[in-house]
C-alpha cells in the first residue's frame, strides 16, 4: 500500500499490476492493486478551515450474510491484476508441458472463465497488467522473441506488447514495440510501464532506449513513439527526461503542457515535482489529485495547473478514494495520534462533510457504502452520509485492501500463494 511517507520524486517504476480506474467510484493505491507474495517472481483536519463538520457516531446495524461472503478461494497465484470486470490469476501452467506459465481468468465474485499456457522460456511474459476496453476487460503484457542471424545480421530480440480478453484469455492482438541486439534489453524491472490511460483506449509502455510506445488498446497499432519516461497522467501521457516533463495527447501527440522541477524553486519537494511524480490519486481523466503530507492538489493535466488546493488537518497516512458518482474524495489522515478518515466534498469547494476515527485505509465507495480497512485490520462498511459504522467482517490481520473487482476484493491468504475472494458491496 502506498504511503505518504514513501514517495520519491520522478519514482521510474509504476505498478505493473493494476493501472485501472472505475469511472464510478476510482479505488486508489494499495486498495487497488495486487498484494501477490514478494517472493513470486512475477509482480504484476478539515480541508475548509471555514468548513462545519458532523463528528460522525459508531451506530452498528445486523450485518448482512453476503456484504463479507467468501466466494471462491484460488490456489498457486504467482501474480494477479484486475480490473472492474475480470481478474486474472498468473500462476503454474494449467497442463503437464513444461517452460509455461498459466493464465486465469475470473469474473469478480471468483468464477473461473478461460484459461492458456504461455512459453516461460522464450517468450519470458512479465509485466501484466489488466483494464477495461470498451469492448470487454483486457490484459496485457509483455514477451520477448528471437530473430536468428541472418549471414552478417546478428541475431536479435524483439519486445511484444501482447493483449487477451481477461475472462477468455483469446489473443487481441500481438504487436513489436522494439528491437534490441542484446536480450537483456527485452525483459522487466522496476523501471519498464506498462500501464494505460485512463479511459482504456491507449495502451502505454515503455522501452530500453528511453522510449515511450502508445498504441491504440483495441487494435494494437502503434499511435505515438515519443522521446522519454512515459508516466500516464489521466488521459494523457507525460514524457520525462530529467527534471522536465512534457504531457501529450496520446492519440496526436501534441503538446498540451509542460512542467519542470526547476521553474519553482529548488526544494525537492517542489509543487512541480510532486506533479511529475508518479503519486497521482483518481480524477476524472482530464483532472487528478496529487498530494504531499498535508496537502492535496487538484491539477488541470491539460495543462498543467493546479486548480484548487486542498489542506489537511493532519499528515496523509494510507489510500485515496475519489467517488467520481458522488463527487466526493475519502482522505485517511494521521491526527492527534489517530487515524482519522476525512470525506470532503468536491461539489463545493472540497469542505469536510464528515470524520470518522479508526480507518486506516479507504479502500472502495459503493452507492450506500464506503469500505474501509480499520486500524485493528479488520474491514468495515461506513454511511457514505455521515461516517457510522454500518456492518463490519472479524477477518484481522489485513495489510491492505486486496486487489479490488467490481463489488470483490482478491485478498490474499497470510504469507501463502492462495486467495480469497471476498464480497465487498452490500
């Protein structure tokens, strides 16, 4: 899960695992990405100072049998990224052939669609990554293949961008996005993306030659090939090299806006810093939310500006959801000692509407619930209306919100390779 206190200025790795938004209610962070075991070698206050706030009451109603039901329980799970509609589970390959790794797809409440087995050996998938296209949920990512000498040509290795449905796991679309002479330019690390903007219609990688690669996610065709870091920012892509960043429309290619560390000053913690690192919560894909300790800034990614600024009455301490439906951002802060979770309102000039202390984290907003992960690890459904406890699950011991689906989480098993799937929506 991501914390404020762990941020980097111009961090060079992304979360291969989940680079997917609701655009309902936008699960941010560690609430929304894969929590795999990291020894799996795949890794896919009150803001208004002038604001009225309801100290909200602990009022519990009889808990619902299917609000908390565990659905399915999946087994050998290497890696695994979701979006809205569809998990996919990267483990042991579904047949006795060796040198592969299997695919499964699964709807959000954990029943199994499609399956396939991808060459380990050669093709060395890494970096998956899942979203929601128009025309159904996707996963994606990347594979290498040899191209043998040819007389005096030497060989050479060519990096795939590979697409399939999540739930049947049937090939999209294959396409090379570069070629290299050394193979070790061809895998991942902490520092390739493969990510997608936020309305599913571009796919965005990055290659060894300091490259940024869009293509277009239904077809697969390659629309820009840019000079620099790809960071996506909403529905456009900035590309970085050093302190400066220049975001394009993905699609064109045309400038919309440029940032630089060094028009402000020299802090490290420079407002354009922060709005070219990768630290950014939600939005609606033309604006998003970027923070630093005890600030929220709400940014114009067309160009560039910072439209309101947001303070808060303590230090953030754990994971944004921002409720596109409701207009609302749920912040968790850090106190007096307490965690705290803020729920301002973004309709009218982001005041506070309510606190309520003991969540840790804000995981997911349904249209009569926020689910929150309590200080205790314990998961609870708050009143988006004033913060009460409305029903809560005795599972502890949780260390993030899981690998959001739809009205599920994907929530791993202690230190195992085996989930749980588990009903998040009332």
């Amino acid at each position: 899960m991501l914390i404020a206190s762990q941020r980097t200025l111009l961090r060079r790795s992304v979360l291969s695992a989940l680079a997917i938004v609701s655009t309902a209610a936008v699960a941010i962070s560690g609430c929304s990405s894969s929590d795999a075991p990291t020894s799996s070698p795949e890794s896919s206050g009150a803001a208004d100072p002038s604001a009225t706030s309801t100290s909200a009451s602990t009022t519990e109603a009889a808990p619902t049998d299917a609000q908390w039901e565990v659905t399915a329980t999946l087994k050998e799970v290497r890696a695994i990224v979701g979006s809205k509609q569809a998990a996919v589970v990267v483990g042991p390959n579904a047949s006795t052939s060796q040198g592969q790794v299997g695919l499964r797809g699964f709807t959000p409440d954990g029943t199994s669609k499609g399956s396939t087995n991808i060459s380990d050996k050669d093709e060395s998938p890494c970096g998956f990554f899942a979203f929601d296209s128009a025309d159904g949920p996707r996963v994606g990512y990347r594979t290498r293949s040899h191209v043998e000498a040819a007389g005096i040509v030497p060989e050479k290795w060519q990096t795939n961008i590979v697409v399939r449905d999540a739930l049947t796991l049937d090939e999209k679309w294959s396409t090379k996005v570069a070629e290299h002479e050394n193979i070790d330019h061809t895998g991942c690390d902490d520092a390739t993306v493969e990510t997608t903007t936020y309305n599913g219609q571009w796919v965005v990688v990055s290659v060894v030659t300091h490259r940024s690669i869009v293509l277009d996610s239904a077809t697969g065709k390659i629309a820009q090939q840019l000079d620099g870091y790809p960071e996506v920012r909403g529905n456009y892509v900035g590309v970085s090299s050093g302190p400066e960043m220049t975001i394009v429309e993905p699609g064109t290619g045309k400038k919309v806006a440029e940032l630089s560390v060094l028009k402000n000053n020299s802090r490290l913690r420079s407002l354009q810093g922060i709005l070219m690192s990768n630290e950014i919560r939600g939005g609606d894909g033309e604006r998003g939310i970027v923070y630093d300790d005890e600030m929220l800034y709400l940014v114009s990614w067309r160009d560039g500006s910072v439209v309101k600024k947001i303070p808060l009455p303590g230090e953030l301490d754990g994971s944004i959801v921002v409720d596109n439906e409701s207009n609302r951002v749920y912040v968790p802060v850090k106190t007096d000692g307490k965690f705290v979770l803020l729920a301002l309102d973004a309709a009218n000039g982001y005041s506070e509407l309510w606190r309520q202390t003991g969540p840790r984290d804000a995981c997911v907003v349904y249209p009569k619930s926020v689910i929150v992960r309590a200080e205790s690890g314990n998961f609870a459904s708050l009143s988006p209306e004033d913060g009460s406890q409305q029903t809560h699950t005795d599972i502890d011991n949780t260390v993030s919100c899981g690998l959001i689906v739809g009205d599920y989480t994907f929530m791993r098993v202690g230190m195992t390779h085996g989930y749980q799937v588990i009903r998040f929506a009332p």
